[in-house]
C-alpha cells in the first residue's frame, strides 16, 4: 500500500468525480475524503443569536465528535452539508468495493487541505476544479492556492 491519496470533497458531480478518479488510480492507496466547511460564524449567519442554538449535539455526542472542528462553530446547515457530502463518498466508497477515511473542517478550504495533507503525511492530493460562475467565482481559486502551496503532488479535474 504505502500511498496516501486526499480527495478534497464538495457538494458537487465533480467532486464526486475526483473521488472516483482517485479510486480508479490509485487502487491501493489509503483514500482520505477531507470536506471544509466554511469559516464564518454562527453569530454572523443568524443575526446575533446564540452560536449554541446551532450546534449538533446528537452528532458530536453519538456520531464523530472527532470529525467536527470546534462546535461552537458548526452549524446545523454545515452538519447538514458534512453529512451529505460524507454520505456519498461512502456510497461511492462501497460500489468501488474501497474504504474511506473521512473528515471534517472548518475554515479557509485552501489551507485546511494543505493543512491536513501535512498533518497526515499525504502523498497526493485530488480536487475538483470548479469554473467561476457569476455568483461563485472564487472556486477556481482553491485549487490553484492548493497546487501552489501543498508540498504533495495536485491532481485537478
């Protein structure tokens, strides 16, 4: 085995495509699936109210509290979103007869993949490059900022 494979993961068919990609290529390789959520705070999105109104309780205390970055700011619409997201890389884990490794964090989507690629010795990295549209223009940038400052390997798609 000895290869460490990151699929940096969204809500979208490409991403699901990266991770198939990853599965097809690397056939032996430990397959890690990383979704960032967003970095904004719970006080900013709701208008000032308690960030703990917000909190998933029931996942941090029964399904992965070691998934979720700090829960005083994941929201229940980024649980929602972690959820779904790590739900169909699973699906797709189990029709590729693979295993993955899934995560969770919370921040600049940018540096927590390169981040976490330090920090778990990963041999490469795959992401999904998304064209700007008019409302998201700023996806195109995450890959770029991943491949010019992850120190593994960049595969876009």
């Amino acid at each position: 085995m000895g290869r460490h494979v990151l699929v940096a993961m969204g809500r979208t068919d490409a991403s699901d495509a990266a991770l198939e990609y990853a599965f097809e290529e690397y056939p032996a390789a430990k397959i890690s699936v990383l979704h960032v959520t967003d970095a904004a705070g719970p006080l900013a999105r709701f208008g000032g109210r308690d960030p703990c109104e917000y909190v998933i309780p029931e996942l941090t205390a029964e399904r992965g509290a070691e998934l979720l970055p700090t829960p005083d700011r994941f929201t229940r619409a980024q649980c929602r979103r972690a959820e779904q997201v790590l739900s169909r890389a699973h699906e797709l884990a189990e029709r590729h007869d693979r295993e993955i490794e899934p995560a969770v964090r919370s921040g600049g989507a940018a540096r927590e993949i390169t981040d976490y690629a330090e920090e778990h010795a990963v041999d490469h990295i795959v992401i999904a490059d998304h064209p700007p549209t008019a409302f998201r223009p700023v996806f195109r940038s995450v890959p770029e900022s991943v491949t010019r400052n992850a120190s593994a390997p960049v595969t876009t798609l």
